[in-house]
C-alpha cells in the first residue's frame, strides 16, 4: 500500500493514513487503501478491533478535490477494488462489522469527520482542529456528515457548524459527543491502542452482536432493534466464550476468549 499503513498489534489491525507531506489529504488511492484495510479487518478472524490514525503533525487536511473531480462529477465515489469495504459505512451491505477506534490530531477537517461519524470510538489531541468546510468551497458534505453529525451533536448544533463551515477544537468535539476523550499531543494513539485493546479482549461474539444491535436501533428504530434482541443472543449460548466467561467468573480470573 502507497497511502496507508497497515500493521498488527494482538487482536488490533492498526490502519495508519500515511501521506503525511500531503497533511493526508485523501485522494482516491488513498480510500481504496483504506477500503481495503478495512476488509482485510472484517475478514480475519484473529482481528477483532480497528484503529484508524495518521501519521505526521495532522490527520487528514479533507479531500485531494482534484482527483476527485471527475468522479463526483458524474454523481459517483470513486472506483474502489474489488476486495475493499466502504470506509464511511454508507453502503451497508459492504462496511466494517468490528469496532473502530481512532485517534486524531492536529487538523481534522471534511472526511476526517465523517469518517469519525463512521467509526465507534474516538480519541482527540488538544490540539485537534475540525471542519466541516465544503460549503466553501461551493459544495456539500456527501461522505456521511449531513446524515450522523446531529445524532451526535443535537440539530441544532449540528447546523451551527454544518451551515457556517466554522472550524472548532477538540474541547467542543468533546461537548458535544464527538470525541470521548482528549489528551495532549502525542498521546492520542497510544490512548486510543489502550481502548483497542479493551475492546478486543472482551468476547468477540458479544461485542459483534452489541455493535450491530446499537447500529439498528440507530438506523431502523427500536422496534427492529428489540425484535433482534433475543434470537441474536441464542446464537451465542452455546459458545465457548460464554463457558469461558462463566468459568472466569467463578475462578475469578480474566477471561481468554476465543472468539468461538
């Protein structure tokens, strides 16, 4: 990969936006990298929990718009490969199951924000800069933020940022749902690996059907959540990470899940 580094750390696929000179703006090669990490994330079965950084002093300046041009002219993402997930999660049929966790610094603006909005967890640097700024440059945001930044953020405030292209801080991406936590510069990957780490290793049967069961209430309404409710945890019973759970209870130790 030219644009994206990818790496292993336990259970956790590092994904690491990797054109640093460029302040990561994100060109088409760029998604499909991404695209692809995702993929290989979701396919392996030892991974359970992304982590979305970036290299150099910022995360990502939004969009390379000349290479996009073309593409979003015609009404249409860019081509990705044929073994790639959507990175923003707009095509349900083909996004990240598993967490994700990111980490973010410096300057955060368009895509950098959506894909927050798709990811489950979220780590800032003070220093973090956001914007959601296409209004101007004469477009509108189609990568997700027009759709999740007021389940975040409240209508209101949403449209106080969306409506402006106003920049602001990490203190108020943490007002206001955003970002979970905030630590100081430097600090925001190794924070957000920690939480990786947390997530993978708890049961990975659970943590899956707890995702997905948020995600439908989010998207579908209550109603279809709480049908999924029950015939989703009779999946589970009989597996061995529920054994495992109940035998570490009882001997009160940590539990070592197997995922199975």
């Amino acid at each position: 990969m030219e644009r994206v580094a990818v790496d292993i750390d336990g259970h956790v696929l590092t994904v690491g936006l990797n054109r640093a000179e460029k302040r990561n703006a994100v060109d088409p090669l760029m998604f499909g990298e991404l695209g692809q990490a995702f993929a290989r994330l979701e396919k392996d079965p030892d991974l359970r929990c992304g982590l979305l950084y970036a290299h150099g002093e910022h995360f990502t300046a939004g969009l390379d718009l000349m290479h996009w041009a073309e593409p979003l002219s015609k009404g249409a993402f860019p081509e990705m490969p044929d073994d790639a997930l959507d990175p923003l999660g707009l095509d349900t049929a083909n996004r990240l199951t598993k967490p994700l966790v990111m980490a973010v610094q410096g300057t955060c603006l368009t895509i950098g924000i959506e894909l927050m909005l798709a990811a489950d967890i979220r780590v800032a640097a003070k220093n973090t800069r956001f914007g959601q700024i296409e209004i101007k440059r004469g477009l509108y945001p189609v990568g997700g933020a027009t759709l999740r930044l007021f389940q975040e953020f409240g209508w209101g405030n949403a449209m106080r940022y969306l409506l402006t292209a106003d920049e602001f801080g990490a203190a108020e991406a943490y007002r206001l749902g955003l970002v979970q936590e905030m630590v100081e510069p430097g600090q925001q990957f190794e924070r957000a690996l920690e939480i990786a780490q947390r997530v993978a290793a708890r049961a990975p049967l659970g943590v899956y059907a707890t995702l997905a069961s948020a995600r439908l209430a989010r998207e579908q309404g209550m109603e279809a959540a709480t049908a999924r409710l029950l015939p989703d945890l009779m999946r589970i019973m009989p597996s061995e990470d529920l054994q495992e759970g109940l035998n570490a209870f009882l001997e009160r130790r940590e539990a070592r899940f197997s995922g199975r």
